[in-house]
C-alpha cells in the first residue's frame, strides 16, 4: 500500500472539512499537534491557498516542513511568515533553527540575536544569545581560514566600506596595571559602535579568533600583517586601532584613530583623551565621539541617546570585567565567572557583565527544552 494511498481516508475527512472555513482555520494545526505532519502540510497548504497573508499558516507549515526535515521549505515558509510579521517569536526561532540545520551559520545567528531582542522568558534568551555567539565563532573562524587561504594565493576580497573592526590597544607605557583594560576597552567601543545601524561592527571574538589562529600577541598584530590583511582577514573595511599610556601615577592617556585598510591611511584625525585611571568609562566616550566623526557618522536622536549611556562607571567593575573577558578568551571558566560576579557586586547595573556571566553559567538548552519556554508550544510527539 503507497503513502497516499494510506492517506486518501484522511484527505477525504480533509475535502468535507473545507466546506467550512472555521474547520479550516484550525484542522492543519490540529494535525500538527498530533504529529500527523504530511497531513498537517497537505491540509495547511490548503488553507495557505484560501488565506496567502495569514501568519499563523505560513508559520505552521514552516514547523511542518521543519518536522519533516524539509528544512529549505521551513525556511521559506518561515521567512514568509516573518516579513508578515518581524516580531513573531515563534517564526524566528524555527527560521534560527532551520538555518542551523542548513549549515547557514551567519543567517542563524542574525536570527537568534533578533529573536532574543523581543518579550520572550530569560532562560529562552540567554540561551539563543550564547547559541548565537558559539554559531558566529565557528563561522568567523571559517572566514579567518579561507581569507587565510585567498591571503596566501593573493585573491582578493571585497569588504562592506560601513564595516569596522576594533583592535586591542596597545600598552604603550608598558605599565602592567593598564593591561587588563585592554580587553574591555575594546568590548566597550564595540558594543558602542554596535548601536550605530549603518555601521557593521566586527565581533571582538573574531579579532581573538584571528590573533589565536596566527599565534600572535595583540601588540604584534600590525606587526606581522599589514593593515589591507588585517582587514580582510577580519572582513572590515576600518580598523580603530589605538594605544594606553601612563602620565602619571594616577592619569592615562587614551589615543585612537580610523584607518582605512585599502589605503593603509589614517581617515579624520587622531582622537585623545587624558584623565584619572578611575574615570577611564568617561575617557571611552569621549573617543567615541571623536571616532565617530572620523568615520564620517551622523548619529539620529534614538542613536545619540543610547551612546549617551555607561556600560558602568565604576572603575574597579570595568577592571573585574576586562579580566573576565580575558580569562574567558582563555577558557578558564571559573576565573572569568568569579571576575563577572566581582564585576556586578561592583556595580550591580553592569549589564555587560551580567549578560557575560549568564551565558557562561546557564545550561545548555536542547531544542526540545527551548521549544517549551515559547509563547506557543508545538507539540513533537
């Protein structure tokens, strides 16, 4: 006996229930929370017809596709769904999903990242953040080894021009102290430029990914790549590159500047800003404002208001951060845990540091466990 012929008594219970339009608003889902998938696809793909613009069907007959592993159908399906709709949780997190098992790492992890930015529960958004962020680091890896490889049989590459990465500054005075804030410096700057839509901002992992595959300390990067290598190898278009130094015993100075990779020349000006250790979250704005008009940027109202913000002003917590961030590069969990949690007793409004620590503690969801903390749950019998 084939597969449809198994199914013609049910399709035939399907053709009666058409008859009316309420049956059919609900049958395709009825079907699909009972596992019957082919019939659940069969019969949504009926009401898909009746009903082009209704999410709901585009987004069950994505999860149908998904179920039956017809994972390039779920995507579109899903993607329909969520261009009807941009703010529907369970269309993206299946669309994430889908893109996961097609191998399509950067489109999952946008996915993930812009479903974790809507109303969902904590446990469900912590996890597609650290899901998000383990998925960008196997594909910038991926990008660091293949721009390695074009690098060494001198094809080219082609970088976005709004595309930016943020280098470690260096210690120029070579004072131990100021090497811990090296890390956060950078983790701070990006997640400022982050905020600004035109720009695409390099994930500060990428460049730790990049200084780990070429065995290299953060001081001789620009050493042993040029600036058109480095961009390529990172995928950005300008580099802020910058350094650290000691004045006194109690003040620094910060200085930084854009360069563009193609033609290895500082664009705009260089940017300083001096002051007291402890108000090194300050200094960090203030180079920001300065790097910014270097990079020819016009912030709107929502923009200059969110930049107006402080990861933290507490000195010690931005420390306790900058070596959590260094510990974790490292994998030494525990280290990186203890200095996040030193970070938030500190300050208990880092949410940088808090964002850091629940990635780090929480664990690993299936996507079983994940499906029940959505708004909806869709059974998989």
């Amino acid at each position: 006996m084939t597969k449809m012929t198994r199914l013609l008594p049910a399709l035939f219970l399907i053709t009666i229930a058409c008859g009316s339009n309420n049956t059919l608003q609900h049958t395709g889902r009825g079907f699909l929370e009972t596992g019957d998938y082919d019939l659940a696809i069969i019969q949504l793909r009926a009401e898909e017809r009746m009903n082009p613009a209704d999410v709901r069907i585009k987004r069950d007959l994505g999860i149908a596709y998904f179920r039956t592993k017809q994972y390039e159908k779920a995507v579109s399906k899903l993607s329909q769904a969520a261009k009807l709709n941009s703010r529907d949780q369970v269309s993206l997190f299946y669309l994430g999903v889908n893109y996961e098992f097609l191998q399509q790492l950067d489109k999952a992890a946008i996915v993930y990242r812009a479903c974790s930015s809507l109303d969902i529960k904590d446990e469900l958004k912590n996890e597609l953040l650290a899901r998000s962020q383990e998925i960008e680091l196997k594909y910038s890896k991926k990008q660091i080894r293949d721009h390695l490889s074009e690098l060494k049989n001198s094809n080219s590459h082609v970088t976005e021009p709004n595309s930016v990465a943020v280098l470690y500054f260096r210690n120029i005075s070579e004072w131990r102290e100021l090497t811990p804030l090296l890390k956060g410096l950078a983790e701070v700057l990006i997640t400022d430029l982050g905020k600004v839509q035109r720009l695409k901002i390099v994930k500060r992992k990428k460049v730790q990914l990049l200084l780990d595959e070429l065995h290299l300390t953060p001081c001789s990067l620009l050493d042993q790549l040029k600036m058109r290598d480095t961009g390529r190898m990172l995928g950005a278009a300008k580099l802020i590159t910058g350094g650290i130094e000691r004045v006194d015993n109690t003040r620094i100075r910060l200085t930084a500047g854009v360069v563009d990779t193609k033609s290895g020349q500082l664009q705009g000006e260089s940017v300083q800003a001096a002051g007291r250790l402890s108000e090194i979250p300050e200094l960090e704005k203030i180079l920001l404002v300065g790097l910014l008009k270097s990079l020819g940027v016009r912030l709107n109202s929502d923009e200059a208001k969110a930049l107006q913000q402080f990861p933290t002003k507490n000195n010690l917590a931005f420390i306790a951060f900058s070596k959590g961030l260094d510990f974790e590069d490292r994998n030494i969990i525990r280290q990186a845990k203890y200095q996040y949690e030193k970070a938030i007793n500190l300050d208990a409004e880092f949410k940088l540091a808090k964002q850091r620590l629940a990635q780090l503690s929480q664990k690993r969801l299936t996507i079983a466990e994940m499906e029940k903390l959505l708004p909806q749950s869709y059974k998989n019998p």
